[in-house]
C-alpha cells in the first residue's frame, strides 16, 4: 500500500512538472462551405468525399434552363437596343443623300450661270448695248440661284445628320446600357449554378446526391484546405504569458513517426469557464486560456486527440 502511494504522488508531482510545457489539444479545420445562392435541383455532383479538388475545378451544378433562358432573352433586348440606338444614330437612307447632292450640283451650276448672265448684261449696260430692265433680271436671277444652292445645301446637311434628336439619342444610350447590365445580371445568375473550388483542399462531406432540390443558400459540399488545419488545446494562466504568435511547437499524436512543426496563431485573451469574479493567488492556477496554433504541413486530421509542446 505504500508502495502504490508512492508511485501515485511521484506520478502526480511528474503531471504537475509537464503541465507547464506540455498541454493536450486536439486537431480542428476551418471548412469552407460552398453552396449557391439560387435553388435548384441538383444535376451533378463532380466529386465525393475524400477526394482532392484543385483550385479551379468544378465540384457541382444546378439545374440551369430558367437561367440560361434568361440570359438568351437578355442578349436579345440588348441587341434590340443597340439596333434602335444605331438607328437613331444613323443619318437617312443612301439614295436620298445622292438625290440631294444631285440637286446641289444642279443649283450650283444655275448659279454659275446666272454669274455669267449677269457679268455680260453688266458690260452691255456700259456700252448702252442692252436695256436697264435684263440688267436688273439677270442679278435677280442670280440671287434667286445663290437661294436655291444656300437651301439644297441645308437639306443636305440636315439628310446627314442623325435622325433622333438629342434627347431622344441620350434616352437610347440609356436603354443599351440598362440592358447591358441586365445580361450581365443574367450572366452572374448563371454561373452561380456552376459551384468551382476556391482553394484546392480536401473534399470533407457532401451533403446532397444528384437529383435532390437544394435550397438557396444551402451548402453542397465542405472543403478543408490544407492551411485551414489547426490544433486548439488550453494552457495554464502562468504559461500563457510564455506564448507569443508565432510561437514555434511540436505537436505529437498516436502513431505520428516524428513531431509535427507548428505555430502560435492565436492567444485568447479571456479565461475559458471562469465566473467574471476577483482571483486570489490560489485560484489563478486554475485559470485556462485557449491557443491555437497553425499546423506546417501536416496530415493530421480534424478532431485528432494530440499533445502539444513547446519546441
């Protein structure tokens, strides 16, 4: 009986001795839960549990004909509100501008005659060869000549000018960039259906089987990548002023052949389970702080009972 006493206090005084350098924890991942936005029925699942995605690669897709459509009749109302802007834009048809410049040469010509006709009645009222009153018709004639081209040069202008007026111009730019951001609107809803990994990592569970309604919002998969594993264990009130972020340990588990490296990634600055009450000395060796630390290339897994040290 002694004896067994014995081993028990010398047992407990080694358990007190390691408290302050070595504490039990246990191994938690950060999981990435990824689900769409929309419902819809699950149409397919591209990975199971256990595999490994890679950044980039599909994982699941939700019926998509409600948006497809969407996006097809967006496409259409953008195009027709380009077409009408375009149209606005435009100045009238081909063969009435040519008209219209066809009449210009021709009022051109007539007043270039009508200059000629009214230089020679010029010279003839000097030399007294021609009367006062063709003098007079042939400036009239030019004048009326100078009318004609000052006229077929307006409408032509106005031919080559945009049909729609400002207004109406600025009104259709509006449509076209309303209905620009509209398919893009539809584009985004699409591709919501189709969930792709973030990061890669390990697939943790997936929660549906194909052919299942998903609720919007309700995550499809769980993805754990590798820098999301960390190990959460508790330390004493007299170390925890010891750890520091970046703290290097090692953290020890069944059947590991050799530590693993990790460091200090958190320190909680509140004690775990204690009333918020004055401490005496006696009472504050009781006081426990969680930390957490970030594995460095680990296998292990979440929920893995380990023992962690400093290093």
């Amino acid at each position: 009986m002694r004896f067994f006493l014995t081993a028990l206090f010398i047992a407990l005084g080694g358990c007190e001795r390691n408290s302050n350098d070595h504490w039990q924890g246990y191994v938690e991942g950060e999981y990435v839960m990824l689900a769409s936005p929309y419902a819809g029925q699950l149409q397919k699942l591209h990975v199971r549990r256990g595999d490994q995605a890679a950044a980039g690669k599909p994982l699941f897709a939700l019926e998509q004909e409600a948006e497809r459509a969407a996006r097809i009749e967006a496409e259409q109302r953008l195009n027709m509100a380009l077409a009408r802007l375009e149209n606005l834009r435009a100045p009238r048809r081909a063969p009435e501008i040519e008209a219209l410049r066809a009449e210009l040469e021709q009022a051109l010509a007539a007043r270039e005659l009508a200059e000629a006709n009214l230089s020679r009645e010029e010279n003839l009222l000097r030399s007294g060869a021609t009367s006062r009153a063709r003098y007079d018709e042939a400036r009239s004639a030019l004048a009326r000549d100078q009318g004609r081209v000052a006229e077929a040069q307006a409408l032509l202008r106005n031919a080559q000018m945009p049909l729609g007026r400002e207004a109406e111009r600025k009104a259709a730019e509006g449509e076209v960039e309303a209905a620009k951001a509209a398919l893009a609107q539809a584009a985004w809803r699409l591709e919501q259906k189709s969930v792709a990994a973030p990061v890669s990592g390990l697939v943790h569970d997936t929660y549906f089987v194909e052919g299942e309604w998903v609720p919007a919002g309700r995550p499809v998969a769980a993805l754990l990548p590798p820098g999301n594993v960390k190990v959460r264990f508790y330390v004493p009130e007299t170390v925890v002023s010891k750890l520091a972020l970046s703290t290097e340990l090692q953290i020890l588990c069944d059947g590991c052949p050799a530590p693993v490296a990790a460091r200090v990634s958190f320190v909680s600055s509140q004690a775990e389970y204690t009333p918020p009450v004055l401490y005496s000395k006696e009472s504050r060796g009781k006081l426990m702080f969680l930390v957490e630390a970030r594995l460095e290339g680990s296998a292990l897994r979440p929920g893995q009972p380990v023992d962690v040290k400093l290093k």
